[in-house]
C-alpha cells in the first residue's frame, strides 16, 4: 500500500518559474491525476503530466500567459495556459468542460503531498513510471471524469 501524506486544507497557491504567473486554489482538489497520454508527454516534456483536478470557480490567477490550443488523444480540444515569460505549462482547461480547471502539480508551492490516486492512458505509459498500488488505472480518457474524482474520495475520504 502506498504511505500517503494526507492532504492540506485549502488554499492551494502556485506559479511558474520565473513567478510571473501566480495562482491559487481555494478548494480541495476534486481529483489527483497522471495523465501518461502522448500529448501530455509531448506538451509537457515528461512521461506525464501530475494534475488536480479542481472546480474553476474556486481557481484564480494573475500574471500574463499564452494560451495553446491542443487537441488530445481522447479528441478533445483544451486551452494550454503557458508563462508569457518563461514558457512553463501552468494549467489547462477543456472547452468541454470549463467547470473544471486542470492545474500541473509541478507548480504547487508545496508539492509535498501530491501523490496520484489516478493513471489514465495507461497502455502508453512509459517504461519505469511507478504507479501506486491504491491508484485506479484506466486505459485511454473515461468517458466520465467521475472515476478520477471518486478515486480520490476512496483513498483520502470526502472533502472536509
């Protein structure tokens, strides 16, 4: 079983590199989520992308980004929001579904507790990538983000 830090209550604040772009998240995370797809490894050079997935309305930032329009392996179109400055992948959002903003781990302040409690594309996962034990692991995009969300509630309990 994989030892997990427990989750720190919210605000969640973050940023880019070089501290241009600033956010923060004012809810708990919805969803925990390594997403192994070939173009979160192409968009974000790595062999995936660690994301929340969190309710927009309780998101905010600040600071002048790019945005990228991709479209991913599932077929859906998403808005890339990028560091004008230095180029860093912040966070995302599908025009599907706007309700939900899809901030990269990576640029949490504390990234100390951030432990996936979900794998999606697995099958293109690249060699080596630890998948924890209590993780669901789901082949290509689900159909419905509901199995990400309840993933997390299974292993953490609801939020507060």
């Amino acid at each position: 079983m994989t030892q997990r830090p427990p989750i720190p209550n919210p605000p969640y604040t973050g940023g880019c590199l070089c501290g241009a772009v600033r956010y923060e998240l004012k809810a708990r995370p919805l969803a925990v989520n390594a997403c192994h797809c070939n173009d979160c490894k192409k968009t974000s050079g790595a062999t995936n992308v660690l994301m929340l997935i969190a309710d927009s309305a309780a998101f905010s930032a600040s600071g002048e980004t790019h945005t990228y329009l991709s479209t991913a392996d599932s077929g859906r179109v998403k808005e890339i929001k990028r560091c004008a400055h230095c180029g860093v992948r912040v966070w995302h959002q599908n025009l599907a579904s706007p309700v939900l903003v899809f901030i990269a781990a990576g640029t949490l302040d504390d990234t100390s507790w951030v432990i996936p409690a979900s794998h999606i594309w697995v099958e293109r996962a690249s060699p080596g990538v630890l998948m924890q034990d209590d993780a669901i692991k789901v082949e290509g995009q689900p159909a419905d983000r509901k199995i990400l969300m309840d993933a997390l509630t299974a292993i953490y309990g609801a939020a507060p």
